[in-house]
C-alpha cells in the first residue's frame, strides 16, 4: 500500500487489513483476526462462518468493481474469494506470497491459475514454478530483508532499561502469532526453557508477544516456573512496539521459534534460532502426506544448507527441544553466514519489497 501511493499518489483502497494496513489509510471490513487459523482440524469449527466471510468478501469485490484485487497469503480465504470474484468478472487478480510448491502440495499452482492472473514472490527461485502453472510472476524481494538492523546503541539501551545487562545467555520465545500456536507450543517451551536455565542461573528470556495472541501469552506464561520479559505491544503505539521488537531480536543471543516467517525477521537480526513446530494431531497426519522437503526453515530453503536445526511434528518433544537449544548455545556460530546469504537473496540493499510489487502490479495491469 505504501509502495503504491509513492507511485501512484491517487490510489484509493478498500478491503479487509490489520493495523499495519490500518495505518496506511484502509478502513477493514472486519477485524482481520477473524481469519487467523491455521490447520484442517482447527478451521473445522468456524468452517460456516469462514464461509461467510468469503462470500461476503467477493460481493463487496464484484460491487465495488476495483481495477484490481490484490489477495495477501492466506490462501485459504483468498484464493476462494479471488475464484468467485473471476466467475462473474473479468477483474484482475494478483496474489501476493506465492504457494509453498516447492515444500508441499505442488498442485496448488495449476489450481490457483484458474482465479490468479499476477503472483508477487518473496523467493528468487518461485517465478519458475508459476510461470510454468500459467501466471505471470515477479520476484519483488521479502519485507524482512528491508527491516534496519539495531545499532549497537540500541541494543545495550534495551539490556539496561529491561536489567538485562548480566544476562548470560538472553533467549528470545517466540511462540507463536495464533492462539492456536500458543496454546500447542508454550507448554513445551516454557519446561525446556526451564530445565536450560537449571544450569545456566543468568540465563533471562525476553518474549515479544503479537497483539492478537497478547492475553494467551499472559495466560500461557503464568503457568511458567520462570517470569520471561514480556514485550506486550499493546502497551505502546504501533511504531514503538515495532521498534522494540526490533531491538529486542537483536538483543538476544539466540531464539527458541515457532517456524514461519519470523525466522526471516531473526535472520535479519543476526539471531540464531531452533525452529519448531507442531500441529492438532489431525492435521498433522494429514499435511505430513503432503509435504515434499525434508525442511520446513526459510533459511535452509533459501540457502540450500540445513544449518537451522528443526524440531517439527512428532519430533517436537521436551527432550528434543533441549538438546537442539543445548547445541545451539554451545555453536550459534554456522547459523549466521546463511543468515546474511539469505538477507542478501531477498534483496536487503534494493528498493523496498512494497516499492517493487507496486511498480510489478501497475507495470501489468
């Protein structure tokens, strides 16, 4: 959005957004929360009302007859909105974050071609696989190769307002920006934190919490046997609790993540990391049918290298989780050439990512 209104100043906006959105001007139809589920077995129980959604969604699409929709991830909703709105119109249709085919379910490409005329990829290695399924495709570059680092200033001024300056190591908890995630993943991380910290008495941890799963991290965190810091960014306006989220990733010395894309934002930061995840058993045994990579991290994937350690599925135990943060703490070291080498493919020193999909969208309208 931003990108667009350098480019293209009369730009007008309508559709659904969270507060990043919000901020560039758009007036969301409803609370984008509503669509923040993950997995077969979660999105069950608000399957109807999904539906709705989706439906409501391409009417307003139909009617407000837009030059152009742009869908955003979640596929899942998206790509249904994007099929009923190309059924009745001939609007075109750009989807931003091409489909993992390259990691799972390689057909999705062919299927999305059907309802998507222009993909916009995070990757340099994704135009191929949609040109080949019938889309046009830009590589525009990943946000997280933009986001300034901390200066050393920065990150010895949080150590010392937050009484961290002894801490030895300082572990940053990430689990998770769902609910969902949240409640699968903190019982895990908060014990193996706890038995790391057994042997390591300065050890402190520093929890950056996303908004909309701000009150389960609370509630998650109380059961802790340890109190970690607890950045609640509801506490600060948007471009502060951005900006000590910042600081903060830098700050530590390595992470225990949830996989996703924020393990973009700690190679940004030059933070090593263990990356786990886990889904509802139900889920679970289905996706696992469909995955085609051994690796679920960004960074391997960018970097062609295993260098990320990975605790995923069955494999995310208590006793699995320590080992690899045992091993992390002892060598963080190799994490961080592929670190760089994947800031540098993303485009980090180019124009900005929303300047380029900007330019990629109006160049093919």
């Amino acid at each position: 959005m931003a990108g667009l209104k350098q480019v293209s100043p009369d730009v007008t906006f309508d559709g659904i957004g969270g507060p990043l959105m919000q901020a560039e001007g758009l007036v969301s139809r409803f609370d984008m929360s509503e669509l923040s589920v993950m997995g077969i077995a979660e999105v069950l129980p608000k399957y109807f009302h999904l539906k709705r959604r989706i439906a409501e969604t391409a009417a307003a699409v139909i009617e407000t007859k837009p030059d152009v929709l742009i869908t955003i991830d979640s596929p899942d909703f998206s790509l249904r909105v994007a099929k009923l709105v190309k059924a009745d119109t001939n609007i075109h249709t750009v989807h931003y974050v091409a489909p993992t085919v390259w990691a799972w379910r390689p057909g999705r490409a062919a299927k999305m071609a059907k309802m998507i005329d222009h993909v916009l990829a995070l990757f340099p290695f994704e135009p191929p696989y949609m040109e080949a399924a019938g889309m046009a495709c830009d590589f525009v570059g990943h946000p997280a190769a933009t986001v300034p680092r901390a200066t050393p200033a920065e990150v010895a001024d949080f150590r010392s307002r937050h009484g961290l300056e002894d801490a030895d190591p300082l572990v940053l908890v990430l689990p998770g920006s769902r609910r969902g995630e949240v409640a699968r993943m903190g019982p895990v991380f908060g014990t193996a934190l706890a038995q790391l910290g057994e042997t390591r008495p300065a050890m402190r941890t520093v929890l950056p919490a996303a908004s909309a799963v701000a009150e389960a991290v609370l509630a998650e965190t109380s059961t802790w046997s340890f109190a970690p810091l607890i950045l609640d960014p509801r506490q600060m306006s948007l471009e502060d609790g951005l900006a000590e989220k910042r600081i903060a990733f830098a700050a530590c010395d390595v992470a225990l993540a949830t996989s996703g894309t924020v393990s973009l934002e700690l190679a940004a930061a030059g933070t090593p990391m263990v990356s786990a995840f886990d889904l509802h058993w139900l889920s679970r045994a289905i996706i696992s049918r469909m995955v085609t990579t051994d690796t679920g991290s960004l960074i391997n994937h960018v970097t062609n290298t295993r260098v990320v350690p990975e605790v995923v599925g069955k494999d995310f135990t208590l006793a699995n989780t320590v080992a690899a943060m045992e091993q992390l703490m002892q060598d963080p070291e190799p994490q961080r050439a592929a670190m760089e080498d994947t800031m540098d493919q993303l485009g980090r020193g180019g124009d900005a990512p929303g300047l380029r999909a900007a330019r990629a969208v109006l160049a093919r309208l």
